[in-house]
C-alpha cells in the first residue's frame, strides 16, 4: 500500500472479518486451530465465489474480478 487511501482499505477489511466472524467462526466454534484454518478456507472460497454481495450488484467478488 502507497499510504493515500489506506485509512479506507481498514474498513473493508474488518468488514470481511466481521463477516468471517459472524457468518463462520462464532456458529462453528472450532476446537482447534487446524479445523479453524480448514473451516476459513472452505469459507473465504464460498465468500469469494458463491455468496452474493448487495454492494457489488448481487454478484459475487469471483463475479466481478473475472468480470463474469
């Protein structure tokens, strides 16, 4: 990152973790830390490539990074 506009990548970036949080990590409560990687991929995958996104016009990021 340059510096200019960083303050602003924050917010997207705890927005995507409180999503994680609430969506994954909090309704799953892993034991161990093994199964909390194993159940973040198999999370960010389907929050990349399945889940709709309001903001991006109900596509998904997968969506509009291969402009789909």
């Amino acid at each position: 990152m340059d510096g200019r506009g960083r303050v602003f990548d924050n917010i997207f970036v705890e927005r995507l973790w409180r999503s994680g949080k609430q969506e994954n990590i909090y309704i799953h409560e892993y034991i161990d830390v093994p199964s909390l990687i194993r159940g973040l991929k198999i999370y960010f995958k389907f929050y990349n490539e399945e889940r709709r996104h309001e903001a991006l016009s109900y596509k998904t990021p997968a969506d509009i990074y291969w402009r789909k």
